[in-house]
C-alpha cells in the first residue's frame, strides 16, 4: 500500500521518513518527489509498504507528527492540490469561451 506524504522539508530526510514508517512495518521504499528540471525536492513524496494494516497504522501514529520542522500530512490515496483543481477549472471555463466565440463567429459565416 502506497502512503502519500505531504509538508515535507526540502532536507535530505528519506531515512528519517524510513525510520519512523519502520516502527510501524515493513518499508518496501521511500520515494521522495523531485521536479524533472531542476531536481529539487517538491514538499511530498511516497512510503511504500506491503502490509495494509501496517501502512494505516503508521499513518493514524504519524499523522501531524513533525520531520526536520515540519507537520507530516499522510494520506492513503493520493489527492488534487487545490491549486490544481482551480487551474483546471479555470482551463476548463476558457475552453468553454473559446468554443463559445467559434461556434458563434461559424453561424455568423
């Protein structure tokens, strides 16, 4: 089972996120995101443990515990920023204006 972890400091803490999941199972691995272009670490990243019932039992344990200063969010599935579902509503409403201003501009024709 996949845990998600997000406030993640920019620090190099994957074995200190090892560490503590450890106390609660199994960690098959530990995934710190990065961004593809300059290599910086995103704020959140993956715990990969086999056991289900380990996996929810260090997230119920870890959840708002802090890493290097900062609260951990935990999550079993992963979740939309915010932000992302604004920009894609956003995309989508200029989509809608844009078809708006072709299909009249057609008729006009």
């Amino acid at each position: 089972m996949n845990v998600y972890v997000n406030n993640l400091s920019h620090a190099e803490i994957s074995g200190e996120l090892r560490t503590a999941f450890e106390v609660h199972g199994t960690v098959a691995s530990v995934t710190i995101i990065t961004d593809e272009f300059n290599g910086r670490k995103r704020g959140f990243g993956i715990i990969e443990m086999p056991d289900e019932i380990e996996a929810k039992s260090a997230i119920e344990a870890l959840e708002g515990s802090k890493i290097a200063g900062h609260d951990l969010h935990l999550s079993d599935r992963r979740t939309v920023s915010s932000r992302r579902v604004s920009r894609d509503r956003r995309d989508d409403e200029e989509r809608k204006q844009i078809d708006e201003r072709r299909n009249s501009t057609e008729r006009r024709k």
